[in-house]
C-alpha cells in the first residue's frame, strides 16, 4: 500500500474518475489529441516547479527541463474539462451510457475472471465485490479504455493551460513526476484520461500514492496491468473515504406535495438525518435506520422525476467521483452485475 499523503479534496467534481468518465463520453467528438505547443521548461509557472522539485525532492534541473521540454499543450483536454458530462447531461441521459447490457455482463465476466481476489477484498475491507467491479467497469469499462493522453501532456497542460484549476492540477503533476520516479517509469511514457487519471481505477497521481495497494503481494503496486491491484486499491480507497461494511446505499423515496424543495440536492455530503426527512415529508420506500445520516435527491429519469435518499455509503461512492449522477450509475450498475451473476 502507497505511504505518503491523501489526495487533496480540492478535486471538486473532477476527482479520480471524472477525468476518465468525461474523456469517454467526448473521444468522439474529440477525436486525436489536437497538439497546439510543446515546452514549459521556460514558462515562469514551469520553472518554479523545477526549482520547487529540485530543492524538496532532489530532482535534477536538467531532467526536469527535459520533461517539460517534452510536454504539449493539448487544445482537445482543455475543451473537455470545459463540459463535464456530470453537468451537462441529466440522470437518465447519463444512466443510458453507463447502465447498459454490455456492460452488465463484462461487469460479470471480469468478476467470475478476479472471483477469488473480489472475495479477499470483500471480506478484507467490507466492500462489496459488485461496487469494485461497478467502479472498474464506469471508469474503464474493465480496461478497455484506460485513456490515451501521455499523463505528462495532460497534467502540465492543465497546470500550466487552464488557471481555474492550476494549483490542483500543478500538485497532481509534481506527484506524478514522484510516482514515476518510485515506479521507475519513464513519466513520457505513462498514458491515462484527459485529467491524468490511471489505470484500471484511474486513479490521479495523489490518489496513487496514497490509496494504491499491492494486493498481491509482489513488491510492486500497479494499477495500470494487475487487476489484483486494481481490485484491492479500489477497496482501499472507499474504505479510507468512510464505507461503512453492510450499511445502506441509496433508497428510492416519496416526497409530500409541501416537502420543502430547498432540502433536495442540497450537499453531496449527508446533512439530515432518516428520520428528520421523513418529519419533513420526505419517505424512504426501504426500511432504514432513523438515526442514519442522510440526503434528500431529486434526478430527471427516464419517466420522469424520481426522488431517492442517499445515505453515507452514497456519499463515499462521491468520493471517487463528486458527482450523485456518477455515485448513482455505480450503484445501479453494481445491483444490475450482481443480479445477473446470480442467475
């Protein structure tokens, strides 16, 4: 398991798997990486990262200088950060791409191929077997789609390219020039989303560090070819996030005519309570716990407006994605798998 520090929150609704959702639902459009500059050894923002890792981390400038030398600006990344699919797209929109048949039964496959290695996980840190296969078949549709930007070009053009977010993508990027270096890779070489996400979970560079485990047991974490990994890491990171072993997910509710409105969609993170909502008007259809922490949501389905409760185990699936659409395509997606392995 990674040693060194949590992933900033800062993040926002970009976190480790935004980056891979979004870059999925706009390659089309996209298409190949338009390249529009290379080199940020010269820029002020790029030197102050060279002489940051020189003296912190005990880099050489003239390394450093040729990576960023290498480094192009990718025009394709900074329009697709532009429009996050998550704000753009309503729930059964977004449900349709991601709670689909073909993915359901790669969803199966991939489980009955790592059964034994989603069992340890499972009994290890409590989380179920079809949430981590649900998040690996969102993010990367079991690996199939892992991303095809060079994670150098797509950090520093983000860092250097888009001054909404610099300063997270400007500390992605000085943790990824780390885990190249304990990785022993070449940081030209390393492929992943728009965003820098990797692997089968795409994971962003903190995220790696901090949350990747080896869970087989070699010596080596990775992410990008050992499912194993993959499995465990995913298991690790809702576990180190707050996933609480057999608790609730996410209940479908009813809300009174005069249920407040200002209560629904309110904060990703639960601010009520079961029971406080239900005084309001606001009823579960499921049996749960009254003292529970919880949320009041209200999603554009397929027939129409539904209204669901979310409760901490949801709000961790936000975690990986700060996104109640994201969180509630792997949920469905992880109930759809497990009831098709069960047939």
């Amino acid at each position: 398991m990674s040693r060194l520090k949590q992933w900033a929150r800062a993040a926002s609704a970009h976190s480790v798997a935004t980056a891979a959702v979004t870059a999925a639902l706009t390659s089309a459009m996209l298409g190949c990486a338009t390249v529009t500059a290379q080199g940020y050894e010269d820029s002020v923002a790029g030197k102050a990262l060279i002489a940051e890792m020189v003296s912190e981390h005990e880099f050489t400038e003239a390394e450093l200088k040729g990576w960023l030398s290498q480094a192009k600006k990718q025009q394709s990344i900074l329009e697709a950060i532009a429009r996050p699919a998550e704000k753009t797209l309503t729930w059964a929109e977004y449900r349709k791409i991601f709670v689909t048949a073909s993915r359901i039964g790669k969803g199966v496959e991939f489980w009955q191929k790592n059964e034994a290695a989603l069992a340890r996980a499972q009994e290890q840190y409590g989380v179920p077997a079809e949430i981590i296969v649900a998040i690996i078949g969102v993010e990367t549709r079991y690996g199939q789609h892992m991303g095809n930007y060079r994670v150098l070009d797509a950090l520093s053009t983000l860092a250097f390219d888009y001054p909404k977010r610099s300063d997270f993508f400007t500390k992605e990027l000085k943790q990824f020039l780390l885990l190249a270096r304990e990785q022993q890779r070449d940081p030209l070489s390393l492929k992943g989303s728009y965003a820098g996400a990797m692997g089968y979970g795409q994971f962003m560079p903190s995220s790696y560090r901090a949350y990747a485990a080896d869970f087989d047991d070699d010596g080596f974490v990775d992410i990008w070819n050992n499912q194993q990994d993959a499995i465990g890491s995913v298991a690790n990171y809702f576990v180190r996030h707050g996933w609480k072993t057999g608790a609730p997910v996410v209940s479908r509710a009813r809300a009174a005519s005069d249920f407040d409105q200002k209560l629904l969609n309110d904060s990703l993170k639960p601010k009520h309570t079961v029971a406080s909502l239900k005084a309001e008007g606001f009823e579960p259809v499921t049996q749960l716990p009254g003292a529970a922490k919880a949320n009041a949501m209200k999603l554009e389905g397929e027939h129409g407006v539904e209204f669901w409760m979310g409760l901490n185990n949801f709000y961790v699936i936000t975690r990986y994605n700060h996104s109640r659409l994201y969180a509630m395509a792997v949920y469905q997606l992880s109930q759809e798998i497990l009831q098709e392995k069960q047939t």
